[in-house]
C-alpha cells in the first residue's frame, strides 16, 4: 500500500498525509494484526525497497510522541467525541498490543483518569468504547493502589454492564502473579496487598467513604435497628443490588481459584475485623455478599473467628428482619435467602449464636409473629435440619418464652404454624435417627 494508493477520512488523516503509509513504513503497524505477518508485495531478487524519508524512519521520534500523546487526548476528549474516541482506541489497542513503550508509559500516566468512576473515558463512553478500555488494561506495565481503587468504584457504581465489569475484574485477576501471572520480582504488575484490597473493596460493593457517609445519614431506606435487627441496614436500590450481587459471584470465584483458601480466608477475616465489624449502619448487598463469600472460602479445618462469627450473626438476622418487614423483588429476596441459609448451615456455631441473641423479652407485642415467621422460615429449610437439631433445646426454650409472653385467650395464626412446623422438623429429624439406628 503507497500513500497514493490510500483514500483516508477523518480527524487521524492529517497525520497519516503527513506521515505516510509506505510498505515497512513507521505507520503500518498501526493496521498489523498481532501473530500475522504483514502482506509485502512480490518484488524481483534484489530489489530493495525505496529509502525512507529523513525525520520518518521507522522508530521515528514523530511517531513516538503522537502515539504517546494519544492518552491525554483521550483523557481531554472525555465523553464529547466517541467518533474521534473510537479511533484513538483503536490506534491506542493495537501500538499497546505491540508493546510500543514510550505509549505504555504515557497510559500508566494517565490510567487513573482513563479510568475515573466519575470522570472517567471508561464511564462516560459508549459500549464498544468501554470494552475496548477494558482490554487495554491487559497491556497496562502495572496496577498501583491508586488504579485499583478507581477499577473497583467502576465496577460498584454500575455505570459498565455487569459483563463488563465481571470481564475486568477477570483481567485484573490474570494480571496479578497469585493467578500464575509469571513475572520478574522487579516487575510485578500488581501487588498482592493491592489485588486482595481490590477484590475485598469490589466484594462490599461501597468505598470507604461511602461507609463512613452512610453511617451519618439520615435516609429513609434505612431499617433502623432493634431486637431482631441488630444493625440498621441501608436498602440498596434493586439495580444496584443485582448488579453488585453478580460482582459478588466474580469476586468468590477469584479467591475460589487462588489456591490457599485457608490463607483467603484468613485475609479476607482480618479484613471484615478491621473495616466492618465496627459499622452501625450496612447496606444490605454488603450483608448478603459477606454471607455469600464466607461459606465458599470455609472448610472444616477452618474455625471464624468470635468476632468475625458475631457480626455475621448480626448481619443474618438483620437480613431476615429486613426481608420480612419490606416489599422486596422476587431475584434479590432470593439471593438473600440463598446467603443467609449457605452461612447458617455452614459456617460451625453461626445459628446458635443466631439463636441466642433472640430475646423474648426484649421484645415488643408487635415484633412476636415477626420473630415466629424467622423462626418458621429457619426450621422449613431443609439445609438447616441438622443444625436445628443440634440446637433442639434452645430453639424449645424460644418458642416456650413466646407462647407465654404472647399470652393471649386464643392462638394466633402465626403462632399456629410456628408450633406445627416446629413438631413437623423434630419428629421427621427423630425418624431419621432412628432409621440410622437401625441400619
């Protein structure tokens, strides 16, 4: 292909007259398709091809520069131009897919504005511009804390597709040396502190700032705490709920795959320590992924923490309150009781503790058939009869507290189907020991 030959429109033409696009020209990389070889037409043996012009060689300092020009271009351009946008991408994807270093160096400078969750290319472009971000963070040379924050807030305020986001973290996951990433130990992309922190900020779905906020506000979606709520749980609007409930799957199928789930586990408990278990206030999708990831890292070699195994309580009662007193969708009811169930039947000792901080009476005439329905609900699940069995005798003492202080001439209904579930679990979990005696 000659320059002549070349019809060329639009914004990069100017450049590309000036340039050229002669064969093994500086320029014709930027068409190249990595792993095939460019076509060259057939000349006779020992022709050679034309020099190259003086200034344009290939390397040229010209060419350099504008390719790492190119990233605050995009940075400037923000949302304004996505036509002008998607044809420095494209340049952009195929000078990084070739490793060129000085248009890497110039993307690690500007990646956390690329990248903004606010201001950012990533969020304020169309679709196929987002994805074609997203693969260039294959070629990013390293993922500093500051980077990683950003890439967790993009995938928390659902601004990309919940595809998208899930394909980033997956990146971010194969770039860092716990996934088998080889690397020298000078040149590690990302850090293993900084790639657990950017899973564990992408698993509670909220920055920092945003918890602290939230424990000073005054909103309506907050249920505020009480007997059977021991936290004051912030209700996440639906979309924000699904979209974070399927990061969640993401997220725990990272750690799943990391190797050690013991050392996992014990990073991911430290961190709950540090950073949650003093919250007064929680959204509910940070409850449900907490109940979700825990079960999945837990073996039975593993033993949680008191304090870990406290707020968990905490946060499952509050969850099962929270479900039964609002009008909630059919898919994010569902995945609530789905995690609260899998930590209950579990994770060792989660229900006795779930069981022993229900008082009866702590609590108020209105708040006995919402405790009944907890309680039903916790004895109908099928996963949870062992464990219910196990705590035979406190879960009597409960329902024997609430006949008396229901204290009424006639039975309620509530009350009705709390005893006939309660008669039905212990004789069929009776019936199952007896058929084991007997085998």
């Amino acid at each position: 292909m000659t320059a002549t030959q070349t019809h060329c429109t639009g914004p990069l033409c100017s450049f590309l007259r000036v340039v050229g696009l002669r064969e093994g020209g500086p320029t014709s990389f930027l068409w190249a398709v990595p792993g095939r070889v460019p076509q060259v037409k057939p000349r006779p043996p020992g022709a050679c091809l034309r020099a190259p012009t003086p200034g344009l060689a290939p390397g040229s300092r010209i060419l350099t520069r504008w390719l790492a020009s190119l990233p605050l271009q995009l940075v400037q351009l923000g949302g304004r131009n996505p036509q002008l946008s998607a044809q420095i991408l494209q340049t952009l994807q195929s000078a990084s897919a070739w490793g060129n270093k000085d248009l890497l160096h110039s993307l690690q400078t500007h990646a956390s504005s690329l990248y903004d969750p606010q201001e950012g290319c990533v969020v304020l472009l169309p679709v196929e511009q987002q994805q074609r971000l997203v693969q260039i963070l294959f070629y990013l040379p390293a993922f500093p804390a500051d980077v990683l924050s950003c890439l967790s807030q993009v995938c928390n305020t659902g601004r990309v597709s919940a595809s998208l986001a899930s394909t980033l973290i997956r990146t971010v996951h194969f770039r860092s040396p716990l996934s088998g990433w080889s690397s020298s130990l000078q040149d590690v992309p990302v850090r293993d502190v900084d790639y657990f922190s950017f899973l564990f900020s992408t698993l509670t779905g909220f920055s920092s700032d945003r918890l602290r906020n939230l424990q000073q506000a005054d909103d309506e979606g907050v249920l505020p705490s009480s007997s059977l709520s021991p936290l004051s749980v912030f209700a996440t609007p639906l979309e924000q709920f699904t979209h974070h409930w399927d990061m969640v799957e993401e997220v725990c199928h990272c750690l799943e795959t990391l190797g050690s789930r013991g050392q996992c586990f014990e990073i991911l408990q430290n961190a709950i320590i540090k950073n949650l278990c003093g919250l007064v206030v929680v959204p509910d999708c940070m409850c449900a992924a907490l109940l979700r990831c825990i079960p999945r890292l837990l073996d039975h070699s593993l033993l949680p923490n008191d304090t870990l195994l406290h707020f968990l309580a905490d946060c499952c009662l509050s969850m099962l309150s929270l479900l039964l007193q609002l009008e909630q969708s059919a898919r994010k009811r569902d995945a609530v009781w789905e995690a609260c169930f899998a930590a209950l039947s579990t994770v060792p000792r989660l229900l006795r503790l779930v069981l022993q901080s229900l008082h009866v009476c702590d609590l108020c005439k209105a708040e006995l058939p919402l405790l009944a329905q907890i309680l039903s609900l916790l004895l109908q699940h099928t996963q949870l009869r062992n464990q219910v069995a196990a705590n035979g005798a406190l879960l009597q003492t409960i329902i024997q507290d609430l006949t008396r202080y229901h204290g009424g001439e006639t039975r309620e209904q509530w009350l009705t189907d709390l005893l006939y579930c309660y008669s039905v679990t212990l004789s069929s979990h009776r019936g199952n020991m007896a058929m084991r005696d007997i085998y």
